[in-house]
C-alpha cells in the first residue's frame, strides 16, 4: 500500500468523524490520480466511498451518504468491468451491494487494524469517549 494511503487510513482509524472524513477524501484523491493499475484503483475507490457511504450515514449526513453510496457501487462495478465479468455477472455483484453490506463489509475491514474496536470516530458519535 502506498505510504501516503497507509497514513491516511491511519488517521481514518484514529481520528473524528472530520478527521477520518478528510483522510478519505486524501484517499480518494491519491488513488484516482495514481499510477495503480485499473482494478486496483477500483477497488480502494469502492472502499474509500464505501466508508464514506458508512461515515456519513452513522453521523446522519443522509444527502452525503446517498451520493458516497452511488459512488461506492459505481466502483464496484468499474472493477467487476475490469475484472473481467460479463454484463450478467456483473449485474449480479452489483446487486449485492447493499447499504447493509456495505456497512459490513467497512466494519469487517477496519476491525483488525483497530483491535476489533472500528475507527475512534464511533467511540465519537456514540458520544463516548475515544480509547
């Protein structure tokens, strides 16, 4: 992983809600503008906006969070495409990304990285205090 990504996803984990927000979108940016080959650049695209999908829902930015969903299956089927699935199959892996799996999916990546606790902005929206 790119150490400017690994940095940014550092900061996803530890930081707010803003924080973590900001460092996406410094993901977001840094893999559409790299050199990463196509399928690749998909798929951390589809994480990226899947936890901004998952960010943005959990602190209530609905309006946010619905276009960070489009994005995200947009993604997702931009890597299908490159992965070489038909239209069929990749009607069908897109149909499986549902908001439910997205949130999923994002908790079951970010839970060993974090010691199986998800990224401090929760402990931040639960109105607890961080770790």
């Amino acid at each position: 992983m790119d150490e400017k990504i690994s940095g940014l996803y550092q900061i996803y984990c530890t930081g707010d809600s803003a924080q973590a927000r900001q460092a996406l979108e410094g993901i977001a940016a840094i893999a559409e503008n790299g050199g990463e080959r196509p399928v690749v650049k998909a798929w951390t695209m589809f994480l990226c906006y899947a936890r901004l999908y998952v960010l943005d829902a959990r602190v209530g930015n609905e309006p946010t969070a619905t276009l960070d969903f489009v994005k995200a299956r947009y993604w997702y089927l931009r890597r299908a495409e490159l992965g070489g699935y038909d239209v069929k199959a990749a009607t069908e892996a897109l149909s499986k990304v549902t908001p439910e799996r997205c949130v999923e999916m994002v908790d079951g990546y970010d839970k060993d990285p974090t010691n199986w606790k998800g990224p401090r902005y929760l402990a931040e929206i639960r109105g607890k205090s961080a770790p």
